[in-house]
C-alpha cells in the first residue's frame, strides 16, 4: 500500500474513532497524540517520495494530524459533559433544605431591649455615652463629691496613664454607672429632656455567682417645667406593671444619692409563696430593682440648666439582675462566659 493511501486511511480511521470512557479517550490520545503516535513513522517517508509530491504528502499528513486533535477535543469535552450531567443526576432536588442556624439574642440585651421599648412607648428617646469615661462626667458633674467612697480606687477602674493624684476631672475612667449618659445629655440638649440610657457599665468588684466586674444598666432622665416626685412615681408604676405584670406593686424607700434629693429606691412585690421567694427577697417578699430621686439643682447648675426654671427626675436600673429573674438564672457569671449551650437557650425569645 502507497503512503498517502495509508495515511487517508488513518484519517478515515481517525473520523470514524469513538471513546466514552476515560480510558479510551486516554488510549486514543497515546496512539494519535503522544510522543510515539502513528504519525510519525509516516513523516520519516518523505525522503522517499519524489519532490514533486513531498509537498503533497506534507499537507496530506498535517491533515490527519489536525483530524487527531480536533477529535481529541470533541471526545474530551463529551466525556466532561456525561460526567457534569452524572453529577447532576446525583442531586436530589426533592430533599429538604439544609436549615441555616440561627444565632439567639443574648438574655442581657433582651432585657434591655424591654425595658428600653417600655419606656419609648411613653416617649423617652434611647441616648448613649462612652464607657471610656472622664471623672467630670462620672462623677463631678454628678455632685459626687471628691471624698466620695465611688471614686476610691478600691470601686472605680481608672485607665493606668491617668490615675488621679487628687481631684482631677479629665482622670479617665471605666464608667461607674449609666448616669454619665445624664450630664452628657444634659450638656448637649435644652429641656424638655427624656431619655433613656441603657449602656455597660463596670466597678472593681470581686466576682461571684451575685456580682460581677462589668455589668449593664438603663439610666432615665426626665427634666421640664414642673415634673414633680409624683410624676416619677407614675413613670415607674408604669414601668414595673409593664414589666413584671398588671398587677405588679411598688413600694418607694428613701435613700440617698448624690445627684438626686430626695433619693428613693423602687421594690416590686414579688411574693413569698416558694422557697426560691423567700431567698431572693430575703424574706421580705420585696425586691429592688432601681435607685430613682429628683435631679439635685447642683447637677442641673453643673449642666447648665436653670434649676428655678426646670426640675426633673433620674432612675437607674441594673439589667443583670431583672435578667435572672425573668429567666431563671442563677449565677451572673454565665452571662459573661458566651458557653453556647446557655446561650441557645434563648433562641426561640424574641
Ligand atoms: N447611678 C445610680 C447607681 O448606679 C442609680 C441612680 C440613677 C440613682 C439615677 C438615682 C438616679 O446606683
């Protein structure tokens, strides 16, 4: 047989190949394309053919060479296609979706956001301050005195380049209380003024199952034109009733802060049917949930406000606590640890 009958046999052949496997696409690729394909002992006849028809051959066996490639390509890209398509075949789309886990709201933050939402309905605003707080602002601006035991060292979390060697209102602190967010506002806004302050607040206290380093509380701040003691005690009914239930009562006891005078702090009735009642109110049946009192005319002075003209009241309220008792918690500390298991717990609370 001629050579040029043999390579248009081999194109033929070429044309006609199949392959559906991935082995047989490899085995064609070998016998066609690879270092010894079958071509290429064919290229070493062109010394014997005559000149006038080397040119001939030359394209003769190109051609069977690009017919080897191109069917190379079709076969690998249909193996590629019948493997997506088996892939394909694979997935059930009737099987139910994966569901997407759910985060839950820390109970801290659902006790704020209740307490917050009581009061915005009745028209306080939500109003923030830094935790990162200057003494002016924490503390003197609040009529706390310089010889106060709350800014001892002992309670107060001063930053380390500014501890206070003496009285000094720029000294920075860890925020003792939320009533920081009063003098900011207070600064920055002419009455009426209503606000309420939830925020983090810390005191260098030992931690326990009771008490902990860092905790959160809700300030409120009312100052107008004759809000009087009574106003208050309404707001706070109010409040406690929303809260704990229509029939929640309070009781008010005189106290003593040194931004508010009078000073008074909020017990809810609570109860003394069970065991667990007689030990959370240590007999009583009363608990504390807030200090409150009328804004003492120095702080208003300190803030710039007319105390002849305006009056107002302030409360504060911690959140960890009313998270326990509305959840059932029994150790503080479990709300700062983030175990996933305590946690999920609140997960279907909205
Ligand atoms: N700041 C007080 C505390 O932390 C609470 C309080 C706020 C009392 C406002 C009266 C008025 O204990």
């Amino acid at each position: 047989m001629d050579v040029f009958e043999r390579v248009t046999e081999l194109i033929e052949e070429i044309g006609a190949a199949g392959a559906t496997t991935p082995e047989e696409v490899e085995a064609f690729r070998i016998r066609y394309l690879g270092s010894k394909n079958i071509l290429k002992p064919l290229m070493g006849e062109m010394r014997n053919i005559p000149n006038e028809r080397k040119r001939d051959f030359g394209q003769l066996v190109n051609r069977a060479k690009q017919a080897a490639q191109d069917k190379y390509d079709a076969l690998e890209s249909a193996l590629t296609q019948q493997e997506a398509s088996q892939a394909g075949a694979e997935l059930d789309l009737t099987a139910p979706g994966e569901p997407m886990p759910l985060g839950s709201r820390h109970p801290i933050a659902l006790t704020m956001r209740r307490i917050v939402s009581i009061f915005e309905r009745i028209g306080f605003a939500v109003a923030e301050g830094p935790e990162v707080e200057d003494d002016w602002h924490n503390f003197s601006a609040m009529n706390t005195p310089e010889d106060h035991p709350a800014r001892d060292m002992q309670d107060t979390f001063y930053t380390a380049e500014n501890m206070p060697a003496g009285p000094n209102n720029s000294a920075m602190l860890l925020r003792t209380h939320t009533s920081s967010v009063q003098a900011r506002t207070m600064e920055t806004q002419r009455p009426p003024i209503r606000i309420i302050a939830p925020g983090r607040v810390y005191r260098n206290e030992t931690i326990s199952a009771r008490s902990h380093a860092q905790f959160h509380q809700v300030e409120g701040l009312y100052i107008a034109e004759k809000v009087s003691f009574a106003d208050m005690k309404a707001t706070l009914l109010h409040f406690a009733r929303e809260m704990y239930g229509e029939e929640t009562r309070i009781r008010l006891r005189p106290s003593y802060f040194p931004f508010t005078e009078p000073s008074a702090e909020m017990d809810i009735w609570w109860g003394l049917e069970t065991e667990h009642d007689h030990r959370i109110t240590k007999g009583t049946g009363w608990l504390e949930i807030l200090g409150c009192g009328m804004v003492d005319p120095a702080v208003l002075q300190n803030c710039n406000i007319d105390p002849e003209r305006y009056t107002g009241y302030a409360f504060g309220m911690g959140i960890e606590r009313q998270a326990m008792l509305l959840y059932n918690i029994t150790d503080i500390r479990l709300m700062f640890e983030n175990d996933v298991r305590f946690l999920r717990q609140f997960a279907s609370v909205l």
